[in-house]
C-alpha cells in the first residue's frame, strides 16, 4: 500500500510520517531528503520543479513492487503531484490512501515553521511568509487528519485504525 501524505509546511507531516512508518515498519519517502540530495549533488536549488517529486514516486513503485508499505511525505501542493503518487502505487499494482495533514491552530503552525530546525544538512526551511504564498489546490484527500488535536503517534494510530476498517 501507498500512504500519500501531503500538507502545508509546519503541518506536522514529517513528524507523522516518521511516527507511522516506525509503527507500521514502512518504506519513509521524504521528498525534502530526496531534493536536498540532489543540491547535494550540484544540481540548482531553483531547477529542481518536479524532478524530486518524480523521483520520490518512482522509488515508491520500485519499493511497492518490492512488497513494502512506502508512506510518501511531501508537500504535495498541486493535482499533477498528487496523480504522480497515485499513478506509482496504479503501476505497482497496490492500493493507495491520500492523506491531508493540516494544523487548525494557524499560530501554532506559524510556531512549528518559525522555532523548527533544520534536519536535513543544508536543507533551506521555509519562512512563515514563504508558507502563507505558497500555492496549495484544494485536495479531496480520503483522510484528514489535524494535528492541532493529536500528537504524530496519535494520528498515527488513527492512519493505522483507518487502513484496517478498508
């Protein structure tokens, strides 16, 4: 299975992701890690577009073929990212779950982005102003989970009691 995370920085999806792949021995796809690896490697910061997503997603096929439950973490702020996740889990033959992350408490959020420290060597956060101006469609995600009212683990477990209803 792909579980497809997606949300605004400072929404707490890495700390979910991480939280649900520990709990469910999962396949962790970073599309931050993946990006920051490429800069690494010299390719332009400001060239990168699409090309980190679309390797993050042929990892997930190449993970899911493999039998492994893959929990994709990215912004995931338009439809065409959100087609590309769904078309690796259709060619790996798998189901996938689409999943908002938002935080309802804006100065929370606003705290998360502002206080948070870099994990990812060299990796360039965003501020809050670049958070507020950055383009997100709406998303008709199968799953919302706020994490204004639950810690990762938490909503972890909701992931968890979700995928095993069906």
């Amino acid at each position: 299975m792909l579980i497809i995370l997606g949300g605004l920085p400072g929404s707490g999806k890495t700390s979910l992701a991480r939280a649900l792949a520990r709990r469910i021995q999962a396949v962790h796809l970073r599309v931050d890690s993946i990006e920051q690896g490429m800069i690494a490697a010299g390719m332009p910061g400001d060239s990168i577009g699409a090309a980190g997503y679309a390797a993050a997603q042929r990892l997930a096929t190449e993970n899911l073929r493999l039998g492994h439950i893959v929990v994709a973490d990215s912004v995931n702020p338009v439809q065409a990212s959100r087609i590309g996740w769904r078309r690796a889990a259709t060619e790996a033959g798998v189901p996938a779950i689409e999943i908002e992350v938002i935080c309802s408490d804006t100065a929370e959020q606003r705290r998360r982005v502002e206080m948070r420290q870099a994990d990812i060597p060299g990796h360039r956060l965003p501020s809050w102003q670049d958070v507020l101006a950055r383009p997100y469609e709406p998303w008709a995600a199968d799953l919302m989970i706020d994490t204004a009212r639950q810690l990762p683990e938490a909503a972890a477990d909701t992931i968890v009691e979700r995928l095993s209803a069906g």
